[in-house]
C-alpha cells in the first residue's frame, strides 16, 4: 500500500474528519474573523476551509465529519475525573458551532454527533466497519491518540500540515507501532484529558518500556524483565507497575478508542456526499461574509465528488434584465426620453483608464429601474468593431440632463465618473445616491465598498468582472478594445446592478435619520468638491525635490556609516534577519518582542523602545524614517507630476478610513511628517504659482474641544470656553499649581496626559512615553480624573454603550461599529474599548471638516471668482487654499470664521491661519 517514506492514498476513500478537534485548532489559529456585526468566523473559517482542501484533494464520493455531543460520556461514568480539568468553552468558539454545522450540512456532507462517546469512538467503530469491507479509510485530525486506529486500510492526515500517517510513520513520529498506542498514552497519562497514566513516567520512559517489553500485558507477566531495560528508575518499576495497577488500566480503558458505538444502522456506505444546499450555503456564506466562497458558488457552485467534477456546474443565476446596446440615434433619443421623465437613475461610464486624469470616455450606460438597462457605446475602435453614435452628439444630448439638479443620480463612486465628464466640460448634479458612500456609511468596517463585493453581500449575485471580458496582466484589454458582445452587457449590468443596490442600501441607511443626514449632508454633497480639488491639483517645485533627494541620500550614507562603527562591521539596514543578528546576537539588546515565528521582532515600534537606551536603534529609526520620506516623496512627486496640467492629482477616498476621515493616494498626502525637519522641507516644495500664495487653516486642539463637548465636564468646558491653554490649565489642575505658576515641563505632562486619555493610553503607555516610573504615571491619571470627572464618566459611559450596541456615534450621527468589543480575547477586547473612546472624538472631528469643506465651497463658489480661489487639500484637521496675493487678506478672516461655524459646540471651535509662498510657510 503505502511506502515507508511517501504514503500514497488509494483512490477515492472513505473520508472521516475529526470536526471536534479541527474546530479547537482553527478557533487558536489566526486569523481571528469576526463578521461586521462582530460575530467571530475565524473557526468556521478554518473546519470549512480544511474541508474543501480535503474534498478538492482526495475527491471522496463517502464522508462524515464527526463532532463531539454536548454532555458527558461513557468515560465520565468510568473515572469522574475525566476531562475535568479543561476549561469551559470559550463564548466566542461556542457561538460558532450551530453556524458551522449549518455549512457542513449545506455542502451536502454528512455530519454525525452520537451522545455518550466521543467523536473519536465514532470515527473508530466507522473505520472499523470500513475495513471489515475492505474499503481504505483516511481519518483527518490533529490527534495523536488517533494513531491506534491505523493499519492497512487506515491512514490519518493532518490536513492543517498536509501530513499522512501510516504505520510506517506512526512509528516514525512516535517511535512505537499502532497497536502500542493506547499502552503509550496509557503509561503517560493526558493532562488534558484528565488521564492519570503511571506517576512520573514521561515520554521517553514510555518509549523504552514499549521498546523493551512490547507491551503493558507483558510487564505485568514479566515485572523482573523491566528491571533489565536499564533506563532510568527501571529498578523501582516492578514496584510502582504493581502499586498503580488499578490506576493504569483505569488509564488505559480511558485512552482505548471504543470500535462497537451503537450508531443506530448508520454505515459507511450510507455516508454518501450529497449535492450542496445552493440557497443555504449562499445564505450562509453572506452570513459569515466569506465572500471568495460566496462568490465561487453564485458563479458555479463547488465542485464536490469525482462523479460531479465530471458534470457540467451550473451557471450562476442571472438577474431576470432586458438590456438594451444602443448604436444609433432614434433608440438613443427614447432612452433620453426615458432618462429626462424619471425621477432618479443610474448612471455608469466606461473609460480607458483608472486613472481620472488620463481616462477617455469609451461609453455611458443607465438604468431607470431593476432589470431594465441600456449601453451607447461611443468608442469602441477595435478591428471590426460595428458603427457607434459619435461621443461628441451623445455628450451634447445628455449634458443638460447630467447637469440638471432635478433629476437625480446614482452612481457607484461618482467621483470617478464626474471626473470623467468634465473631460467634456460636464459637470455632474444631481447626485442622489452613491452605493458606496451609502455602504460606507451605513457600516465602515463591514466590508470593503467595490461595486462587486456590495453586490454579493446585499443583492447574493456575483457581477461579471472587468477580467472576465478583458483578462489579466500584461496582456488586459483596455475596454475599448473589447467587442461589443461582451463590453455591452457587462456596461449595462453595472448600471442594473447600483440601481439595485441603491434600493437596497438607501431602504438601510434610512431606517436610522441621523445615519441618513450623515450620508445627505456630509458624504454626498462632498463628492462635487473633491472633484474640484483633484482637477485643480497641487504645484510642487521638482527641483527643490530632487536637491532634496540629493541631501537625504548623502544623510542615509553617513547614517549607514556611523551604523557600521556602532556595529563593527557592516550589514544591510534593511534586512530584518541581518538587523535581528546584530541587535540581538552581537550587541545583546534585549528582546522586547517576538515575530509569529518566534525570532526577534525588529518592528517599529520595538526600535523606538530600544532607541530610548541604545544608539544603534536610534541610528536605524532615523535612516528608516529618512528612506522612506525619499522613496515616497521627494523621489516619486517629480514622476506624478501630470503632463497636461503640470501639477501634481491626488485621489481622495471617502470610503476607507473606520472613523469618516478622508484618506488620499497617488501620493498619499496624510502621511508626509510634520514633526522632523526633513518632513517640513518636503512641504516647501508644495508652491504657490505666481501672483498666488498657499493658505493654510487648521483646525487647534479639535479632538480636545470635542471631548469637552462629548463629555460636558465643567473644568474642561470652562477651560475652553476662557480661551485658555488648555494644557497649562491641565496641567495646574493635575499638578495643584496657579496657572501662572505652571513650567515647561508640567506643560508637556499634562499635554502628554490630554492625549494620551482620547487614544485611550494606559498608565503603562504614559510611563513610557514621559519616561517616568508607572506609578507616577498613575497619579497623573488619578488627579486628571479627580479635577476631570466628567471625561472618565463619559469613558465609562461610552464604554458600556459600546458593548451594549457594538458601535460608538460621532455628534453627528455617523455609527462607528466596534466588531471586536465583544470579543473574547482579552487584548483584541480592550484595543475595541479604546477605540471606542477615541472614534467618536476622532469620527466628530472628520464630520465638523467635511462640514467646513462644503461650507467653504458653497462661499467660494458663491462669492469668488474661481481663478482667484482654490481649495487645494485636506490634510488631518487643515484646509490648505492656492489664493490670489490681492485676496489673501480680505478671505482670511472669512475662511477662519466659516471653519469656526462649521458646527455649533458647547466650547468655541478655533481655526488658526497661515501664508505663505509654500505649504511649510503657510502651516
């Protein structure tokens, strides 16, 4: 059968899955999943993906996964003791049984749990009765005390390691043969299980009686013949075999896998692979939103035994559509009609490119209602490609249309397709919906907020992909390079399908008022002035760039060097695995953390910890921060200036960041340091043209100011509201002093401590951070909740709202779900409660300068010439503007005073302004 060194499986055997112990092994495993309504996956995740691999692997037509019952067992009768030590079950691992059962069941698998025995003893007796057949039987488990079951017609595979067991390798692995197991076991006992095995008798012990002797029977016909085996203690085992007699055969009966279960007529021959639940998996798959499943089976359903590979899978099911491909002009002018009578419709563009600033128009498509949909191709220029309406005449009919404000628009990322239109002098109103502002708003951390991933999650339908009609990589067709057989209903199902997803996610957000004001008010009438922002662009000075990049790789040469003498020799600084042996092995630093795979960890945040006392840390900090400044900024702004307009275009994201925060990409303008004077000089090279200066306005200590608000504590209020420093007024609280009689440095202490409690900092963090003793950061926190006591009650409070709901609001309404606050993982748990009492804070301060944009937009646009004032960034809580030189001065108090009032708070709202010829001047 199987050779001594590679086992080889027969074909088509008969399957026997230890569910019980994969499910233990799976929930302890990264990665820990949670569904976005916080419900822990990560052990569901882990059986059924084993399964798969199993079934994919082996192409079984019979198989069971067993699952311990719930109650005791026939083992608890014999020994009381049994089992007792372990643990309760873990809530988060219980609560994923039924759903799992539920999936196993639904791939058509059958499951058994057989009370009064362990799912072992079930695997046993089925096995047993599978050779007595003669049929070969693979057992799937992580379970050593498995090992006895094997012989000729039974092997095991661990499916976590992808390892096989036969007897050869039984012996192997544990240096006894099958049939030696229980005695094994026997005579070592199991802590886990409770088995009290033979006192003081380890592994190898065990080994050399086995070796010597064969077996526990023989010991005990011959207790002389142990003496002779010569391992350690054998003289006083004779002894000790007959003093614990009773305790070893108890152990051994324990450790016996029981092969006669009752099993009610159940056979394997009956353990047939059924077909899969198509309904229930999909239900149960966007339950769990495992979505590259879910995915698989909308699209044809998984392919399960030998005899159903071979069959044809069925397609995924189709929404019931009349799609409509529109090429010449009288059915082009029906749809318009169709399109200027509706109230509302969407609205989808294909292009040549990701790219909004390079993209061209390929064709439009739309849809008035579920099912009904049209595509105009416009610029298809292939070889052979049939006649289309010309660009030019489509754009002029549909612009008064796209312009109108009374007729609505929805759209999946309308940002993109307005971009699109302005290319043609269109600017895009009207827009009623965006199904990924909805999503987004509706729940941040549920899912990622693609047209595709929306429209398996809420409609259970998988969209053609982009790569299904244009391939990959190198050799991916640009849209207007694929025929119109293909691109057209692909176009048409992208319109169906936001307007599906519009009725389904507008019918969600507008259960909850505020969440639907939240997406009315902030995100939607935001899109038109991003647009403006990412046309208009940011001016860099390339030349001051690449001086720059001269400086910092003369300063990243002379760091590697002072590295070199530090160490005594060189190395490359950016190897991990070299750093690790220089840090660790030469120097001997302490090892603060370890990698996944247990080396010394050389992440960041170790190396700040380890530069506080070494140089070498410190020395690499420096030169990590410097190369990557170089890489992503000073190197790479030159190259993504735009040939066209000489500037440079970021992208702003609405639907990323947890807590409604903007984020920004190519280049990514939150991240440049503002706290190191290299990241202040890459700022310089953000100019202003000639005749204009940069503004920039930021908003001073919001978070602070919305904390007071959020929390109504009278100090902190009265604070703010005398318009004092807040952190010397802090400070002279915390520390019992006048306010004039506060220094520098209780000043710092008392900023450290301000926000350090917004991010939810512990004393420990605090400690670390002001380089004090723990206790002294403790008192520091003591005092500050003493004079403060109206931040730790809205800390408590926030915190037990949280649990309660799973998830925080901004003032403003914006739900900030918190999957993990119920988690049971002691660590995962108290990050969710920090965030918890930073995400409001951090949530209101987004929505206030969202707030502030459109406010500052609609004045503008309303009272300003446009070449005379742009706003040209958003960047954390700061407005940056490119203003004429003779405007500076009478817009400056205005914009200060429009992003005071964005919002109305119990403590006055403050916003600083700068001017300058550059962005580092102006801030």
């Amino acid at each position: 059968m199987a050779s001594k060194t590679n086992p080889e499986v027969p074909a088509n055997p008969f399957i026997l899955v230890d569910g019980s112990s994969y499910l233990f092994r799976a929930f302890y495993a990264p990665p820990h999943l949670t569904n976005s309504a916080g419900e822990p996956t990560g052990a569901i995740y882990g059986v059924v993906n084993m399964l798969r691999s199993l079934i994919k692997k082996y192409q079984p037509s019979h198989m069971a996964v067993v699952f311990d019952a719930k109650g005791k067992t026939f083992r608890n009768d014999m020994y009381a003791e049994y089992k007792a030590n372990r643990p309760p079950m873990p809530d988060d691992l219980r609560s994923q049984i039924a759903p799992l059962h539920a999936i196993v069941k639904a791939l058509g698998l059958p499951l058994l749990c057989i009370d009064n025995v362990e799912a072992d003893d079930v695997i046993g007796t089925l096995a047993r009765q599978a050779g007595e057949q003669g049929r070969f039987t693979l057992i799937s488990t992580g379970d050593k005390d498995m090992a006895q079951l094997v012989n000729e017609h039974v092997m095991l595979i661990n499916t976590m390691t992808d390892t096989l067991l036969d007897s050869d390798g039984v012996v192997a692995k544990y240096g006894v043969k099958p049939e030696q197991i229980i005695d094994y076991l026997a005579l070592m006992g199991d802590s886990s299980d409770n088995i009290p095995g033979l006192p003081k008798v380890g592994e190898k012990t065990a080994l050399a009686m086995l070796q010597g002797m064969h077996s526990i029977d023989a010991m005990y016909e011959r207790p002389e013949a142990v003496v002779e085996l010569g391992f350690r203690g054998a003289k006083s085992m004779p002894e000790k075999l007959l003093e614990y007699k009773d305790q070893l055969m108890l152990s051994r009966e324990l450790a016996t896998i029981k092969l006669d279960v009752e099993l009610d007529g159940i056979e394997p021959e009956e353990l047939v692979i059924s077909e899969p639940d198509r309904e229930q998996l999909i239900e149960l798959y966007k339950q769990c939103e495992f979505r590259r499943w879910l995915d698989e089976v909308l699209q044809e359903g998984p392919v399960t035994t030998q005899a159903k590979q071979q069959q044809t899978t069925e397609p995924a099911k189709k929404v019931d559509a009349d799609y409509q491909v529109i090429t010449d002009k009288k059915a082009f002018i029906t749809w318009l009609e169709k399109l200027q009578q509706a109230k509302c419709f969407a609205f989808d563009t294909e292009t040549t490119s990701l790219n909004y600033m390079e993209a061209e128009l390929v064709g439009v498509s739309f849809a008035v209602r579920a099912g009904e949909a049209a595509y105009v191709p416009v610029a298809h220029d292939y070889p052979g490609a049939p006649e289309q309406l010309d660009r030019g005449w489509v754009l002029t009919q549909l612009k008064p249309l796209l312009e109108s404000a009374s007729i609505g628009k929805v759209g999946q990322n309308l940002k993109y397709d307005s971009h699109i239109l302005r290319r043609y002098d269109i600017r895009l109103s009207g827009i009623a919906n965006d199904t990924m502002l909805a999503s987004y708003v509706f729940n941040s951390v549920g899912s990622r907020h693609d047209m595709d991933t929306l429209s398996l999650q809420y409609l259970g339908h998988r969209p053609i992909s982009f790569e299904d009609i244009a391939g990959k990589g190198a050799k991916q067709l640009t849209f207007n390079q694929i025929g119109l057989e293909e691109a057209a209903p692909y176009a048409a199902e992208d319109a169906d399908v936001t307007w599906r997803l519009h009725e389904k996610l507008w019918g969600e957000v507008s259960q909850d008022a505020k969440l639907l004001k939240v997406l009315t008010d902030i995100e939607l009438p935001l899109v038109p002035i991003l647009v403006d922002m990412e046309q208009h662009g940011v001016q860099i000075d390339a030349q001051l760039l690449a001086k720059q990049s001269n400086e910092i790789a003369l300063e990243l040469a002379r760091l590697e060097e002072q590295a070199y003498t530090i160490a005594g020799e060189e190395f490359n600084l950016g190897s991990p695995k070299q750093l690790q042996a220089i840090l660790f092995e030469k120097l001997e630093l302490p090892i603060i953390k370890k990698t996944p795979k247990g080396a010394p960890s050389t992440a960041e945040d170790v190396l700040q910890e380890l530069a506080l006392d070494y140089p070498l840390p410190d020395v690499i900090m420096r030169h990590r921060g410097l190369s990557k400044l170089k890489s992503t900024y000073t190197d790479k702004l030159p190259k993504m200036v735009n040939p066209r307009t000489g500037r440079i275009h970021t992208s702003y994201h609405q639907a990323v960041t947890a807590t409604g925060r903007l984020s920004s990409s190519d280049p990514n303008l939150q991240n440049i340091p503002i706290r190191t004077e290299a990241g202040r000089r890459v700022r310089k090279a953000f100019t202003a043209p000639a005749g204009y200066r940069i503004m920039a306005i930021d908003y001073s200590q919001i978070e602070l100011r919305i904390m007071a608000h959020l929390s109504q504590d009278k100090n902190l209020v009265e604070a703010f509201s005398k318009g004092r420093d807040i952190h010397k007024a802090t400070a002279a609280e915390v520390f019992g002093v006048d306010l004039e009689s506060v220094t520098s440095e209780q000043r710092r202490r008392a900023k450290a401590v301000n926000f350090g409690l917004i991010y939810g900092m512990s004393a420990f963090g605090l400690a670390r951070q002001l380089d004090i003793p723990r206790h002294e950061a403790q008192q520091y926190m003591e005092k500050y909740f003493e004079r403060f006591p109206g931040v730790q009650d809205y800390m408590e409070r926030t915190r037990q709202q949280a649990k309660r709901d799973g998830y925080v609001e901004t003032l403003f309404g914006r739900r900030l779900q918190l999957p993990e606050i119920r988690a049971q993982n002691g660590a995962r748990r108290k990050a969710a409660e920090r965030a918890a009492i930073n995400a409001p804070m951090q949530g209101t301060a987004a929505d206030i300068i969202k707030y502030a944009m459109i406010k500052v937009a609609d004045y503008l646009r309303a009272n300003v010439p446009q070449e005379e004032a742009w706003m040209i960034m958003q960047v954390h809580d700061e407005l940056v503007f490119e203003i004429k030189e003779d405007q500076v001065e009478p817009l400056q108090q205005k914009l200060v005073e429009l992003m005071e009032g964005a919002v109305k708070l119990d403590v006055p709202l403050i916003a600083e302004a700068g001017v300058g010829l550059n962005w580092d001047e102006a801030h």
